[in-house]
C-alpha cells in the first residue's frame, strides 16, 4: 500500500494534441472475437479509460484460453501496429525479468505472453493522457504522455526485479502509482526568478515536495512489517505563465520514523528509507515520519513534513509470493493432471484452476483425451492488513474436451494483493469410459 504526501508539484508544457495524431487503429482479433479492437498511439497500445484496457484484457485472455494450441496466432492479430515486448524479448529474458523464476509455470499459462503482449518493447501501455510502464510486477509509474524527455530517461532504466525504487527513476520524471495509506502536505514556493517588464513576460519555478509512504508484509510473519519511504522534490517551471513540464528529483534528507509501538527509529542523508519493523504487540498502528531538509535549488529552503500512515493491523500473517501446485490422479488407464495457481503480475493478482484429461498407451505413456471435463477456482483476494476484500469463484466444464481452466482476476490493482491458508482452492474432475476422477485442491502458503 502507498500513500503520497504531497506538497505541490508540477512541471507540464501542456500542447494538446489531437486525438488523431499518432494514433493508429489496429483490429486486433476482431474475426475471432468481434469486439477485440486495438489503438495503438506512438507506438503503444493506447485506452482511453481503464474499462477500455480491462475490456481488451479480459477478451484476449477469453481468446487465448479458448484456443486450440494456436495462441501465436492470437497474439500476432493483437499486436497489430506495435512491437510487443512479448516479441522484442526472449523467453528466458522474460522470465529474468518479470516472473518468479518458474519457466514451466509461465509457459505452461501463457501469463508471461499475455500481460507481454499488452505491452510495447519498453513496457509500457497508454491510457487517456498517462503512460503506464511496468517496471517490476510490483512497480507501476505514470508518466504524462506529452513529457516525452520523461518517457525516453525512464526507458534507458534497464528494467529488473526488486522492491526498492532506484535513484534514477526518482530522479526522472516519473510518479509510482499506488493506493494512498496516508496524506501530509507541505509546500514551498519560490518568488519570481527572472521577469521582463517590458514586454510582460515572466519566468519563475514553483517547487512542492511529496512524502510518499507505503508498507507490506512481510510473508507469513504476523508482527514483521516492511516500511518504505522517501522524499521528492517536484519543480514547475512557468514561462510567460505556461507550465512547463514537471521535474521531479529525489531530496537526500533526515527522517525519524515513530511506529507509535513504543519504538522509533532514525535515518540521516538518505535518498530512500526501507525498514523492516517488528511490532511489538499485536493491535492497529498508524506510523508517522518526519523529515526535515535543506534544498539550494530552492533558495535554501530549509524545509520539514510529517506524514502518517493509515492503519496498520497486526493481527494475522498471509503472503503475497506466488504459489502454484500440479498433482496427477491415476485410475485404471486414465489420468487427471491438475494445477491450481495463485500469481501477481503486471495487470493485477490472479487464481486459477486447471484440469487435463489423458489417457495411458500401451507403451505406458499418456496423451490426452477428450471426455468430461470440469475446473473450478475459489479465491479470496487480502489487502496489506491480510483483511479479505474479494472473494471470486469460477467454474469450467465440457462434455468433450481435453482440458478446462478456470480463473479469476482482480485487474489493474497495482498493489499486490495477498492470500492466507485456505483462500486459493479448487474443484477437478473427468469422467471417461466409467472412470470417475475428482479432487479438491487448496494453496496453503504459510
């Protein structure tokens, strides 16, 4: 969860640009699906709302997942008028980069491709006037899609696996994305630096500083909570009263965290504060930092804030890592292969169910079969509290099929959600020349 302290910030050189320009319409799939309609603006899958993107997301994963082995197809007629990043990067350097070390699992799901596909070569997808590009499945950054110098620093980052947010992102135009656990403000403004009379023209820089907080779990562990936060400078500069695009700088100052426990910690010169707190008791805690700094930029303003987190409960331990299992079921000369997975990833948390049919040859080895085929998935989603938020339950079944998968999704949450024993589970079953195979299947990450 991340909250974000504001005190004031802008920087935009605002030229509207017409719907039209760069804009190019790509019909993705529309003879498969009759509604899987793509825009694609300078070379990036372009949504004008979030419904729009959800829309696209949730019938390319109905499409692949209906497929017949011939997802590359799919994916080709989707991908019409920009280069994918499933199709710029490899296999493995996919995986490296974006998932939890599992090639089997993400080539056996297609969540790599699919989340990949969305995305173009710099991971990024546009929707209204924001560039969103993912940078770990636990980052998210928005971008304004006319501060286009913003948009070329942040795609010279090379992209990788972690938690904390690299100086150099802090220091580019960039805003993370996240849900607010607290807000504080306060604001600096400079007085005019350069006016001209004469002609009524005038310049001058507006600089505002945000305190972002935000904290998870640390898995399984119920006391253990990992808080992060940082301070940022974000400059406007006005010319002949038109605001330019924002700069947004990280500040080296000193922060004293008090996690109203009893406990409190201190930090001097630093850019970025990642501590792992043990709590002292349970109950629910409401943290505070305070900062204090010295920025020359702005004239040597001599500056402090505090922010608050909201609510931390310490009451309950989940996990946010992603888990899967894949038992087989054998009777007579057929066999149920079933997988259930719980997986955060770039457009949200997901839970799945999966069952296959086979049956075994005479030189001992099995292929699949059709016959009935039935999948179901129940999951309930936690927030950063382990406090459940949604439970979702879907089923899947054919008279004649080899495999069925059912899943669940909460999209574009950006936060990670996470699951406690027994909230991920599922239903299997085939029947097939009078064999009867069922299970019920539950993840129990801690």
């Amino acid at each position: 969860m991340m909250a974000t302290v504001m005190i004031y910030s802008c920087q935009d050189n605002f030229e509207e640009a017409s719907n039209e320009q760069g804009i190019a319409d790509a019909q993705g799939a529309v003879s498969r699906s009759g509604s899987l309609r793509s825009n694609v603006r300078n070379g990036r899958l372009y949504f004008e709302t979030e419904d729009q993107l959800k829309g696209h997301y949730e019938s390319l994963s109905r499409l692949i997942g209906e497929s017949k082995g011939d997802e590359e197809a799919i994916f080709e007629e989707a991908e019409v008028g920009y280069r994918s990043l499933r199709t710029h990067l490899t296999k493995e350097e996919v995986t490296e980069i974006y998932d939890d070390g599992s090639t089997e699992f993400a080539e056996e799901y297609i969540l790599v491709d699919l989340r990949s596909s969305m995305l173009n070569e710099y991971a990024e997808v546009q929707v209204g006037e924001t560039v969103y590009v993912y940078y770990t499945e636990d980052m998210v950054f928005q971008i304004p899609a006319n501060d286009e110098l913003s948009i070329e620093n942040f795609r010279a980052i090379k992209k990788r696996n972690g938690n904390e947010i690299p100086v150099e992102i802090l220091n580019n135009g960039i805003g993370l994305v996240s849900n607010s656990a607290g807000l504080s403000w306060h604001t600096a403004q400079e007085e005019i630096i350069d006016s001209d009379k004469t002609s009524g023209t005038s310049s001058y820089s507006v600089y505002t500083y945000s305190l972002p907080l935000s904290f998870n779990n640390v898995n399984c562990s119920i006391f253990d909570k990992k808080l992060d936060f940082f301070l940022q400078r974000t400059e406007i500069e006005y010319e002949n009263g038109v605001a330019k695009p924002p700069k947004f700088k990280a500040i080296k100052a000193d922060f004293t965290i008090d996690y109203k426990d009893g406990n409190t910690d201190s930090f001097s010169s630093k850019y970025y504060v990642s501590v792992t707190h043990t709590f002292a008791m349970m109950g629910t805690f409401k943290p505070e930092v305070t900062v204090t700094f010295s920025d020359p930029d702005a004239l040597i303003f001599n500056g402090s804030a505090t922010a608050t987190y909201s609510d931390i409960i310490v009451a309950s331990a989940c996990n946010q890592t992603n888990q899967s299992y894949n038992p087989w079921v054998y009777s007579n000369n057929k066999a149920m292969e079933s997988k259930i997975w719980f997986k955060n990833d770039f457009f949200g948390t997901h839970a799945g169910a999966r069952t296959i049919s086979y049956k075994r040859k005479s030189n001992g080895n099995h292929v699949r079969e059709r016959a009935y085929v039935y999948a179901e998935i129940n999951a309930t989603f936690r927030n950063n509290n382990c406090q459940a938020l949604t439970n979702k339950r879907n089923t899947k079944d054919c008279n004649n099929c080899k495999d069925k998968t059912s899943r669940v999704n909460s999209i574009l949450n950006y936060d990670r959600k996470d699951i406690s024993n027994g909230d991920i589970f599922s239903e299997h079953e085939i029947r097939n020349d009078g064999v009867i195979i069922k299970r019920t299947y539950v993840l129990n990450p801690c």
